[in-house]
C-alpha cells in the first residue's frame, strides 16, 4: 500500500512510499536514497554496503517516514484516504 503525504507549506502531495519501496532499497541502495533526497542516508548505506545488505530494507519504511516527517510533509491517514474517493 503506498504512502501519500502532503506537505504543510503548500498542500502538494507526494506518495513518499511506494509498494515495492524495499525491494528497490534492496536491489539500488544508495541510488534509492539519492533519488529520495536523503544523501546522508545515501552516504551512510554506500559505506555499510546497504546496511549490511539488508539492513537498510528492513528498517526502510521507518526511515523514509522519519525524513519526510522532518522536512515538512505530513502523512495522510486511512479517514482523510476514504473522503478523497
């Protein structure tokens, strides 16, 4: 289930997460995190070898969320998802 998230500022809306998040975390590391905006995070799996492999794809969701939440966005929840359709 994707994430959507909107941020606070403007209202744009973003899917932060996608379906398949951590197999593209698994199969791309640092490139994913590159694309996501996150370079410390990018850095840091480069470093570890995507976190020791599979580190990072497990704890991918939090870590994403937890960026995002910081820069502003705010994650829509399941009531806000039911008005919309």
């Amino acid at each position: 289930m994707a994430i959507e998230a909107t941020w606070r500022f403007n209202g744009q809306r973003k899917v932060i997460l996608g379906n398949w998040h951590r197999l593209w975390c698994l199969l791309f590391g640092p490139l994913y995190y590159l694309f996501k905006g996150m370079f410390l995070w990018s850095i840091l799996s480069l470093i570890t070898a995507n976190g020791l492999w599979i580190g990072f794809p497990l704890y991918n969701r939090a870590i994403v969320l937890r960026h995002f939440h910081k820069k502003g966005w705010v994650q829509k929840n399941a009531m806000d998802a039911l008005a919309d359709e």
